[in-house]
C-alpha cells in the first residue's frame, strides 16, 4: 500500500538553528513528491515539487531534496514565520490522488 | 478570483441533516480536488474531477456523500444524513492538470455536526 510518513510530528527550534524535516514513502515509480506549508486555519500552500532522485529546490530558507525512498526539507536560520505545518505528498503513477503524510508542526522561537 | 474559494467557511449542522459545501477553482483549472482534513492528520482524499466528470470517486467514505461539477468549474460536495464523524475541515484544490502538477488549495469548509 502506498504510504507518506513525516517526521518529527512537532518540532521547535530556536530562531536560526536550522534542522531538516524528513518524508519517507512507499511508492514504487514516484510520479511526484510535493511539498506544502500549512497555517492555521488555512489550505495547504504549495512550496516545491521533486520528481526525481538526486533532484534539489530552493526558495529562501528552504531547501528540498529527494531519494529513492525520502525526501528533506531544509530549514536554514529559520525564522518565527516559518513557524507553520509542512506536508509532503505524494502520487504514484495510475491514479489521480495524492497521498498526504500526517505534517511535521514546526514552532520557531524568537 | 486569484484563487481557489470555497464557502460557506463555516457550517454548523444537526446530525441527520444535508449540506452542500461549495467550491470555486481558479479560472482554467481543468483539474479539481476534493479532501477532508482531521484535526492533527493531512488531507484525505475525496474525489478527482476532470472537465465536468468524476474520474476518481475512490475516497468517497460511503453513499452519503457525493460532489458534482456540472459545467466543469464549480463544485458542489454533498452529504447527506450528516454524522458526527464527519466533522472535519473539507478542502479544495484545482490545478492544471491531473498529474505531478502542483495544486493550489482553498482555504477549506469547516463542518461540525452536532
């Protein structure tokens, strides 16, 4: 069965420690790995796409990276508002859904 | 609109009731998307709609629940005989196409029933 799992569940980190979020999954022929920020109250909001090993994106403070079996967020110096929820998800090829892992709660400190 | 919107951004609902969630996809999206979102879990998925035709219906939880898109641009999410299970945050997404494409998100329905 097709499955995402994040880790940690909840993180807190100081304001520039930086520190890398983690994305397993079970899919064989990954036809896409995505990456969402999430606030409260509030629709997941599209941050990276990797499609395959080997591939790297960056936007500011983040840096994703995948594998044949995971993918890494990368949260550089992090500041207080990148305090929010990050989802990873997945398709496999032959279907249409995406399958979301559970989120990591990333709580940045001042 | 810029982008995805759903109303109502609340409904409060009786168990047994019916209730219709709406959705207004980004103009051109082909690609709609329908999830529920459980406190402390991400989206779950519903159903996929291409055009005006459900193509994946595969998440619907039972025959209470039913979406259509009639024109291919607004979504209506139905669910009949409410339950208090199926409160949730109900979320859409469209996109340009169905696959390996990023989607963009409304900011979601929260249904309570009581």
């Amino acid at each position: 069965e097709d499955q995402v799992t994040q880790s940690p569940e909840a993180l807190r980190l100081q304001e520039g420690e930086s520190s890398s979020l983690n994305c397993s999954y079970t899919v064989s022929g990954l036809r896409g790995l995505f990456w969402y920020r999430q606030d409260p109250g509030k629709g997941p909001e599209f941050l990276f796409t990797l499609y395959s090993a080997g591939e790297e994106k960056e936007k500011e403070r983040l840096k994703a990276t995948l594998t044949k079996k995971e993918s890494f967020l990368h949260i550089t110096a992090p500041k207080p508002e990148d305090s929010a929820t990050y989802l990873c998800a997945v398709q496999a090829p032959g279907t249409y859904k995406y399958i979301f892992g559970t989120g990591t709660r990333l709580k940045v400190l001042a | 609109g810029a982008g995805v919107s759903q109303t109502p951004s609340n409904k409060v609902t009786e168990k047994g009731k019916y209730v219709e969630l709406r959705c207004d996809p980004i103009s051109g999206h082909t690609a709609l998307y329908w999830y529920r979102q459980s406190l402390g879990q991400g989206p779950e998925f519903l159903i996929y709609f291409q055009g005006t035709g459900a193509a994946d219906d595969s998440g619907l939880p039972n025959d209470r629940f039913f979406a259509v898109r009639p024109e291919g641009s607004v979504s209506t999410l139905k669910i009949q005989r409410t339950e208090r299970g199926d409160s949730a945050v109900y979320l859409c997404a469209s996109s340009q196409g169905p696959r390996g494409v990023e989607q963009f998100f409304g900011p979601g329905t929260r249904l309570t029933v009581l």
